[in-house]
C-alpha cells in the first residue's frame, strides 16, 4: 500500500531552527490526514475544520516536532 496518493497535492511545513542545534525540520501530508489531524486537535467543529484551522494545526505540528527533536 501506498503512502501517500499520486492523485492528491502533498503539503510541507517547513521549520528553520537556530540555537544550540541549527538547521531544518519538515514534515509533509495530505490534505485528508491534515483534516483529520486539526478535527482531532479543534475537535471536531460543526462544518468541520476551516482551511485556515487546516493550515494552523499543521503548522503547529511542525513547531512541537521540532521542539520535541531538539528536546531529544
């Protein structure tokens, strides 16, 4: 099985980290795992989540992997 589909765009954040480590962290997805990344987080609003709430969660995914990776 495949991870990711040839028939959907694929989306980056990207994250330059600087400090006692420097360099760049980033993660990629697709637009269904970022929807049901951001209902999970947001829980869930009626509607859904909002391409700018999308946006947000996916971002902010990147800021605590980096965190998390500088941490370790």
């Amino acid at each position: 099985s495949k991870l990711f589909s040839d028939s959907e765009p694929v989306y980056m954040s990207w994250i330059d980290v600087r400090g006692a480590i420097t360099g760049a962290l980033s993660i990629v997805a697709q637009a269904d795992f970022i929807r049901t990344l951001a209902s999970n987080i947001l829980g869930d609003p009626e509607g859904g989540p909002t391409e700018e709430d999308c946006k947000d969660v996916f971002r902010e995914m990147g800021n605590i992997l980096a965190g998390n990776f500088i941490t370790e």
